[in-house]
C-alpha cells in the first residue's frame, strides 16, 4: 500500500498536474489564435475595402481629366 502512495505521490500527481498545465496553454493559445485570425480578417476587408475606394476614386480622376482633355480639344 505504500509503495501505491508513493507512485500517486511523485508519478501520477505530477504528470496530472502536467497534463492539466499543457491543457490549459492549449486553450489559452487556441483563444489566441482565433482572435489573430479574426483580426487579420477584419484588417483584409478594410485593406479591400479601401483599395476599391482608391480604385473608383482614380477612375473618376482619369474620367475628368478625359473629359477636360475632350473639351480642350474642341
């Protein structure tokens, strides 16, 4: 019987304990990683977003400029 407790005692308690740590940095990273992913989603829509506001932005610049060009040209 004493030779079980001093298994529970320095095998089994520590590598539990063990487990339990590992455990708990998993989900802790998990979290952290969804979070990452959420945020660098969030940023690639606003970097599309914008990139298509630079985009219609430039044609309207180069459809004036065609336009002042036209009437120049008259």
């Amino acid at each position: 019987m004493e030779v079980i407790d001093t298994i529970m005692k320095w095998v089994i308690a520590p590598v539990a304990a063990f487990v339990w740590m590992l455990h708990n940095r998993v989900q802790m990273q998990t979290t952290d990683i969804a979070v990452l992913k959420a945020t660098a989603e969030a940023n690639k829509l606003a970097h599309d977003r914008e990139f298509k506001e630079m985009k219609e932005s430039f044609k309207a610049v180069f459809e004036k400029l065609n336009s002042i060009e036209q009437a120049l040209r008259k």
